[in-house]
C-alpha cells in the first residue's frame, strides 16, 4: 500500500514538473531584442516638451515627439528605441 502512494506521489510530481516552462538551457537561449524602459507620458495639458528617439544599435536619432500645452501630441519618423525627452515649459 506505501509503495502505491509512493509511485503516486512521483508520477503526479513527473507530471507537474512536465508543465513547466521549458528547461533552463531553452530559456537562456530566449531571445532579449528587447528592452524595458519607463512607462511614457502622454501628452498632457500641463506641459509641452519634445522627446527625440534614437535607435539602440546605431544611436542616430530615428523619431520625434512634440507635445503642446493644448495636449495635442505630433509624431514623426520611429518612435522606438532609446529617447531623450527636453521640457519647454510648464502650461497655465
């Protein structure tokens, strides 16, 4: 009867290891193009800036942002990659 609990016990536990997510070699070779960054502002009515991005592989400049103080948000070119966001002024 022990026996019985005992291969119970290690089929359920193959089973459960079985549902993981991979082996550690398979999640090492998981691709990493991207990257986290902060969550990004919307254009709100408080402030109007520009935020210039710029690609992460060559660092040339690709896109621009402009936000006005009447919360209007123009885009231009890519807005992906590494930015740099300058404050013109804070809105009334």
């Amino acid at each position: 009867m022990l026996t019985k609990h005992v291969l119970i016990v290690g089929v359920a536990a193959l089973l459960l290891g079985a549902c993981g997510e991979g082996s550690p070699e398979e999640l090492a070779q998981e691709s990493l193009d991207s990257t986290e960054q902060a969550l990004l502002y919307q254009c709100p009515w408080s402030s109007s800036w520009k935020r210039t991005w710029y690609s992460t592989t060559t660092g040339l400049e690709v896109g621009v942002e402009y936000c006005s103080c009447e919360g209007t948000l123009e885009k231009y070119g890519t807005t992906r990659g590494r930015y740099e966001q300058q404050l013109f002024s804070y809105c009334q």
